[in-house]
C-alpha cells in the first residue's frame, strides 16, 4: 500500500494458441508464476528478464509485450503475493485482533517466497489482491469508530511495520550473504564493557525467533490504536 499508487500492468491477456492446439508458451498469467517460481529457485538479485525468458523458452524481447520493466513484473507479482491473505473470514470479534491477523496473515504472505518483502517493497499495485487487503485493514479500524483518516494512517503504520520487521526477517535468514552479522562478533563486540546496555538485552539482540519479535512490535501498535480508539477513557 503506498500514499501515490501507479497504475499496474493491464490485465491478463492470453496469447493466441498456436495452430496445432498447444497450449500458449507465453502469456501475462503463466510469466508471473514462472516468475514466482524463478524468485524461489535464485532469488531477486538473480531474477532478470534475460534469465525469466529462458526459463520460459521465449526471446527475452517477448517478455516486454506484458511487462515494459522489471518493476511492472515486481508489481505484478506483489500483487499475486498477497493473494490468499483474505482467502478466509477473520476469527476474532476484537477489532483489534482482527488487524493483528491481517498482518500475521501479511507477514505469512511475504515469508513465503523467498525475497517475499524485498518484491512486495516498492510497489504500487492496484489489483483486487493488494486493495482488497488494504480495504480489510482500514474497514476493520473504521468499523471500530476510526475516522477515515485516521484509519488510512493507521493501516499504513500496520503495513510498514509488517513489511519493514520481514524484509529484516528474510535478510538475516539467507546466511549465505557476504557480511551477514554473526551474532558471536556482535557478542565479542559488545561484551567489553564499554556497552553494558547492548550487552544487557544481547539475550534478544541476537535472537533468532522472529516471530517472538514480530508479535512483541505489533502488540506495541495495536496497544497505542486502543488508547487512540473512539470511546477510549483517559486517566488525564
């Protein structure tokens, strides 16, 4: 979700079947799932059109008859990232539980694929994957008596919150990245006393349960949109 949204790549439009009946090699649908499956195997850095057009068998020129530039490519698959985050009604009554799903549903979402966050970040698509999340978000706040505004506001903090904790999740799974932070030099840095405070939390600093982390940052949030919430009382 972003405040200046583009336009995406229009809609899928299936090339014409070949004379004997095959099958289509190439078309809007089938590229971004050859795509999505490309990110699994190589990752983003790797996923070129060059290499996205031999995966498919086609010339790499082909490619452009859907997606003009990579990014159109990224924002389409984004848009497929986010694909099964409202494939199923939400549990809670709690207005605030409910947003809570939503981003773990995100979260869910983006984890997925590898370089899930990295695609997602940066896009502006406008497809019914993307807006209708974003529509649950802010439908969620505004049926717990938000103004729209604020509402709008809120689900952008829940959003990049969301995508910002998992694009750090992603970066410190992949251990094969040069200079990747190794928890032991942090642990060696930080243990000389000239940082007791660091060396104090070192226990969560160089923690590996993300989902501890996630749950800790969201719950901050959604403690602050309580105190926010229409019809909230105030000691002050």
């Amino acid at each position: 979700m972003s405040a200046a949204s583009t336009p995406s790549p229009p809609g899928p439009r299936s090339a014409a079947p070949t004379g004997r009946g095959r099958p289509p090699k190439l078309d809007q649908v089938r590229t971004v799932e050859v795509a999505l499956a490309l990110l699994d195997d190589v990752g983003l850095d790797a996923l070129t059109m060059r290499r996205l057009a031999e995966a498919m068998d086609v010339r790499a020129g082909a490619l452009y008859r859907y997606f003009a530039t990579k990014h159109e490519l990224l924002t389409a698959m984004a848009e497929v990232l986010l694909a099964e985050c409202l494939d199923r009604p939400l549990r809670s009554p709690d207005w605030s539980e409910r947003l809570a799903e939503l981003a773990r549903r995100m979260r869910t979402a983006l984890l997925a694929r590898r370089d899930g966050a990295r695609v997602y970040a940066g896009t502006h698509a406008v497809g019914g994957h993307t807006l209708g999340f974003a529509d649950a978000l802010i439908g969620v706040l505004r049926e717990a008596g938000f103004a729209a505004e604020d509402a709008g506001r809120a689900a952008f903090t829940v959003t990049n919150f969301t995508l910002g904790h998992t694009l750090e999740e992603q970066a410190a799974r992949q251990d094969t990245v040069p200079g990747q932070v190794d928890p032991e030099r942090l642990r060696a840095a930080v243990t000389t006393g000239q940082y007791p405070h660091l060396a104090a939390a070192l226990p969560v600093l160089t923690s590996t349960d993300f989902a501890a982390q996630f749950e800790f940052g969201l719950g901050l949030l959604l403690e602050g949109l309580r105190a926010l919430a229409p019809g909230t009382t105030s000691d002050a």
